[in-house]
C-alpha cells in the first residue's frame, strides 16, 4: 500500500521535528535543532532495516519515493515565493555581506573536502 | 473570468502545481534551446522562479513573492517549509550510513567552521561600512549567517531595528546567491560527492540556498547537504549572540 511508505515518511518526519524541538527548547534556544537531520537518520535507519527484515514492498516504496521526486518542483515553489525584493533593497552593505560570504564559503569547499586526503 | 479566478483561488495548491509544472517547462526548454542542456534546467526554473518572486514583489509590494497574488497562494503551501522538509527527508531514503559516517568529521567541522567564517566576513564588512558598535557589527554578522540568526541575535542583543532588517536582507542575498550560484561553480569547486556536499551544506548552512543548490546540481547529493545544514542555523543561534558576541566586545 502506497499510504504504508507516505506514512513511514511522516512518523520520521514527525518525530525528527519533535526531538529537533526538544534540543532546541533544551539549549534554550528558539530553533529546531537538526530536526530535519534526526529525522533523515530514522529513515535511513527504517530503509536499511525494512529492506534485511520486513521488506517494506515496491509499492509502499513509491510513497517515499514520489515525495523525493517532487523535491526538486517543491524547491521551484519555494524560491517563487522568496522576498527577492527584500533581499536587493537592504542596500549595498547587505549585497556586499551576502557576496563576500558566499564568494569565500564557496572557496574553503574543496579546501576542507581534500582534508583527509593529504 | 471571475469564475475562473474563483476555481483557481478555491483550489491554490492545485494552481500551484499547474504553475510550478508549466515554469518547469519553459525552464527546460530554454536549457535545451539556448544553452543545448549544458545549464541545467532545474538551475533555469529556480532562476525564473526568482525573477517572478521579484516582479511580483516589485508591484505588490509584498514579502512572500508570487504567493500574494490570490491565485498564486498555493505556491507558498508547495513551497512552504511543511512540505520542503517533508521532501529534504524523503531524499534520505537510499543515501548511505556509510558515506554520512566516513565524511561525518569534515561535516561537523565545516559546520562550526562556517557558522563562525560567515559571522567574521559578515562583521568585516559592517565595519567598513562605518558600524562601530559591537550590538550592530554582531547583529550584521549574525545576519550573514543565516537569515534565522540574525534577527535571533539582533534582538537577544537589544539591536535597532533597522539594523536587524538589515541583517535580514544580507541573509536573504546570501540564501539567493547560493540558490543561483552554486550549478555554476559546483564543478569548480569539486561539489560532485557526498563528503563535498555536507562540506557544502555546513559553510553555507542556509536550508533554502543549499536544497536549491543541490537540487540543480545532482538530487543525489541533496541528503548530504541537508544533513549538515539542519544544524547550522542552530549552531548559529547558540553561538552567535552568546560567544561570538563577546570576542566583538572585546574590541570594540
């Protein structure tokens, strides 16, 4: 049943978001702490188990699979609905900040990733 | 034509669909007919997704781009963060324990890393603007973190108003780069891998810049990413007005 795999989907979600509360009203802070993460490794976890144990089927499966799939049109969604306005009328200082920041972040990605390498 | 608004309005996440579905459409056939594929379409439907937000934000003046256009509201249920996270975890589904495991250092590295290298550009670029006060050097700083930082900081620290709107405007331009600019550079940088991607993930750290990034880049790497970026607004919000804070204080 297609519902089995939206519904694993969900606890995960859910109970990631929730422990993600937890943290985050532990360190006193008004923020999901990694919630989404918490909830990334449930369905890992859930995944891998289903697949050696019970065997979660094809179909089940597609529930999961369709939302990964909807992903990328979710995200067109989402930056639709960005305050881009907001963002160029901060001024030159808040252009500057956003440029310089990603410009350099960007630069120390293969510096950190090659760290082990060496 | 008041009947078609009503059914469009009535039925917005419908509409929603319909419109993600056609500007999706017009995106891949740009990248095939001007660029012959070599811009990926998905990186073309965020960028025209952009520029909709803009025009739309241009004359109504609103924040939630697109959105506050009645027929167009459904596109902020599709693309709010109920749904977006329940997508980010369905990637999840066939990434690797292994690959998380063999790159998790890096990962939590680059994550305490990039919350503090984002806050230092951030500051240094208030400060050569002429901001002397460590409240609003650290509030523009925290800003650059992340969007979610800044306005945290800002008022945990007692700043102005102006100055956390600024903070939220230099996050959003940060958010929006990293959508637009990272299909460009990812080859460049080596963004091609898991471990590269939850680098990536924890020195950008803003959710919406790094799912979209990835996205465009390759949906496999999206979990990685995701992994590390779930902590960094967090790591941020603890770090920022409390530690980070202070060493401004220090010297100013």
């Amino acid at each position: 049943m297609v519902i089995y795999g939206i519904a694993l989907l969900g606890i995960c979600t859910l109970a990631g978001l929730f422990f993600g509360e937890l943290l985050g009203s532990l360190f006193g802070i008004n923020a999901n702490v990694g919630g989404i993460g918490i909830a990334m490794f449930l369905l890992m976890y859930f995944s891998s188990s289903l697949n050696t144990r019970f065997k979660i089927g094809d179909v089940s499966e597609k529930g999961i699979t369709f939302w990964s799939m909807i992903y990328i049109p979710i995200v067109v969604a989402m930056a639709a609905k960005q305050n881009v306005v907001g963002a160029l009328d901060g001024g030159l200082m808040a252009l500057m900040a956003g440029i310089v920041v990603v410009s350099v972040s960007f630069m120390f990605i293969p510096i950190i990733s090659n760290f082990k390498k060496r | 034509m008041d009947i078609i608004q009503e059914v469009l309005v009535k039925n917005n996440l419908i509409t929603a669909f319909v419109f993600v579905g056609l500007t999706v459409y017009m995106a891949y056939l740009i990248s095939d007919k001007f660029t012959q594929g070599r811009f990926h379409g998905s990186a073309i439907a965020i960028i025209l997704a952009l520029l909709f937000a803009y025009f739309v934000g241009v004359s109504t003046n609103g924040e939630k781009g697109v959105a506050d256009i009645a027929i167009l509201s459904g596109v902020g249920i599709l693309g709010g963060s109920m749904l977006r996270d329940f997508a980010i975890v369905a990637t999840a589904y066939g990434a690797k324990f292994s690959d998380l495991r063999s790159s998790g250092a890096a990962g939590v590295f680059s994550l305490f890393f990039g919350v503090i290298l984002s806050f230092l550009l951030g500051a240094m670029v208030a400060i050569a603007f002429g901001y002397k006060d460590p409240v609003s050097i650290s509030t523009i700083g925290a800003g650059t973190v992340t969007f979610v930082v800044g306005p945290v900081t800002g008022s945990a620290i007692g700043a102005t108003s102006d100055v956390i709107a600024l903070s939220i405007a230099a996050g959003l331009v940060k958010s929006i780069l990293v959508m637009t600019i990272t299909p460009i550079v990812a080859k460049k940088i080596g963004l091609d891998n898991p471990k590269s991607a939850m680098v990536f993930g924890g020195l950008m750290g803003t959710n919406s810049g790094v799912a979209a990034g990835l996205a465009a880049v390759d949906p496999k790497l999206v979990p990685y990413g995701a992994m590390t970026a779930t902590f960094y607004t967090a790591v941020g919000c603890l770090i920022v007005p409390s530690l980070l804070f202070f060493l401004v204080g220090l010297f100013f």
